[in-house]
C-alpha cells in the first residue's frame, strides 16, 4: 500500500466532521447568538452616547472655542482674551454675582434646611405616609412655568394671597417682587416651593435607613427630639447630607426661570440679576455670543473646580 498523500491529509482535516472545523464553527455560532443578543443593547448605548455628544459634550467644547472669538455680520474672528477681559470690566458682571450668591445662600437656609426638616416630620408619622409623600412631591410634578405663574399670582401687590394674608394679621403689605429688598426673598421661596419634593423624598429614604436601636439608645442616655436629630440623624444622613449640599449649589449657581417669569430676569434696579440671566442677555438682547460663551465658561470652570475640591475633601475625611 502506498503512503497516504499531502493532498489526502488536507482534505481529510476538512471534513465536515472532524473535531477542529466543528469548534471553529460553533465559535462562530457562538460570536453570532452573543452579537444578536447584546444588540439591542448596544443600540440604546450608541442612541445615548449620540445624545450625549451632540446636546451635552458639542455645547461645551463649542462654548469654550466661542469664548475665545467674536462674530460680527455673519463672520467670525480670534479674539484672544478680549471677551473675558470685557464681562470682567462690566459692572453687571459683578452685581450678577452678587445677586447669584445671595440667591445660592438663601436656598441654602431655605431650600436645603427646609425639605430635611419635612423629611424629619413625616418619618415620625406612623399612618398616611405615603400620602404625605405624595402631597409632598406634588410641587415637583407641576410644570415650572406654571408653579410660578402662580406664585406671581401670590405675590401680587393688590389682590395677591401672601398681603391678604398680612392684612387679616393686621401686618403693612409688601411689594413683594417689586421692592429691592424683598425680590430676591420672594424668588427663593418660589423656589424652595417648587424644588422641595424631591430633596424631601431623597432625605426620608435615609431616614428609613437608620437603625431604630440607635434612636432606643439615645432615648435611654435621656436624649429629647433636638439631640436625636444632632447626635443620631446627621451623623447617620451625613453622606447623603454632603451629597444634596453640592448638587443644591450647583443647581441653585444656574438658577434663570424663576427670576425671568417672577422678575423678568433683571428685577428692581438689578435685583434679580443672575449669572445665568446675564449670560442671556449677553447673547440674546446684545447679540454678543463671545462674551455669553466667556461668562459661560467662567461660571463651568467655578462650578469643576468646587466639585473637584469637594470630591477631594469628602475622599480625605473618609480616609
């Protein structure tokens, strides 16, 4: 008998039956069944990512290229520093600031102190909490425009609710939205109103977390209401305390639909003038869109660098 040939050893490793094509061909089968499965998933991925880059990520990196151009007549030109160095040397700049930080600290004695407190009172309630819940939310659910058109309503000078409430208490009536001492207040407490339900929620759901042995105990060493909440429920809540406290100022820093319906933006002699107002006008009422982008830029680079210290602060106290 003669040897077997090269020709017959390669066409006997091709048949379909030998061990080798098969696991090259279920590897295949395999790589496709995973294809086929994972590709919805990839989809909504690549929908997201999409979304993402063209409304989120463009803005931004085209924000900081037009911070540093002008357009005048349909063309565009470098303009260097010029944009930074003309919203810096605007008194509006400074008194957008102004107005902005004081905004950001009212909400902070308001908007942040007052739904932990809610949230402190409906985890006492041991029947009907989840209406109170709902009651809570129920600002929240409510279109932005319209809760302040409400609120506008409120404040109203001559039939609004909060001077009917001064006169039945025999109290002088205020211009609530029309005086410079009282604009910004008013803007906040709209605000904190409209704002409340979710931070209200969030801060019930850490409530619940908390072991009731810990309340026991505290109750045994004759601890009242007032050092509870001290000793027990902030240390518990601290984290997520942290957490809410940076997001409100990130949130509160940006703030423009309630003193633009409230106010028209800018109020009595400036009142109301925010960042993010100024910013509007910059671009929409000036037609200059370098230093809106400038202001823009200012404000993004403020708001990274406060998240990045307190990141660094928060990780340095676990430590």
């Amino acid at each position: 008998m003669s040897a077997p040939t090269l020709a017959t050893s390669e066409a006997a490793r091709q048949r379909p039956g030998q061990p080798g094509n098969s696991r090259t061909k279920n590897s295949h089968e395999g790589f496709a069944r995973a294809l086929r499965r994972n590709l919805s998933a990839h989809g909504f991925l690549i929908g997201a990512v999409l979304c993402f880059a063209f409304f989120s990520w463009y803005p931004m990196v085209r924000e900081f290229v037009l911070a540093f151009q002008k357009t005048k007549g349909g063309h565009t030109t470098w303009a260097g520093w010029s944009n930074l160095t003309y919203i810096f040397n605007d008194p509006a700049f400074w008194q957008a600031w102004r107005n902005t930080l004081l905004f950001t600290g009212l909400a902070l004695i308001l908007g942040f102190a007052v739904p932990f407190l809610v949230a402190v009172t409906l985890n006492e309630f041991r029947h009907g909490q989840g209406y109170l819940r709902m009651l809570v939310y129920l600002p929240v659910m409510l279109p932005p425009v319209a809760s302040v058109l409400l609120f506008k309503y409120f404040y109203d000078p001559g039939y609004g609710l909060f001077n009917r409430i001064l006169q039945l208490l025999h109290l002088p009536d205020q211009q609530w939205l029309q005086s410079t001492s009282t604009a910004m207040l008013s803007v906040v407490i709209a605000s904190t109103w409209m704002n409340m339900g979710g931070a209200t929620l969030i801060y019930l759901a850490a409530l619940q977390g908390i072991p009731g042995e810990l309340y026991e105990a505290a109750e045994l060493d004759g601890a009242g209401l007032l050092r509870k909440i001290w000793h027990v429920t902030i240390p518990q809540t601290r984290l997520i305390l942290s957490l809410m406290l940076l997001m409100q100022i990130i949130a509160t820093m940006q703030v423009f639909t309630e003193p633009f319906l409230l106010t028209g933006g800018a109020g009595p002699e400036g009142a109301t003038t925010t960042v993010v107002y100024l910013i509007y006008q910059y671009a929409f009422n000036f037609n200059n869109y370098g230093s809106a982008a400038a202001l823009g830029l200012v404000l993004l680079v403020l708001l990274a660098g406060f998240s990045a210290a307190y990141v660094r602060l928060s990780r340095s106290s676990e430590d």
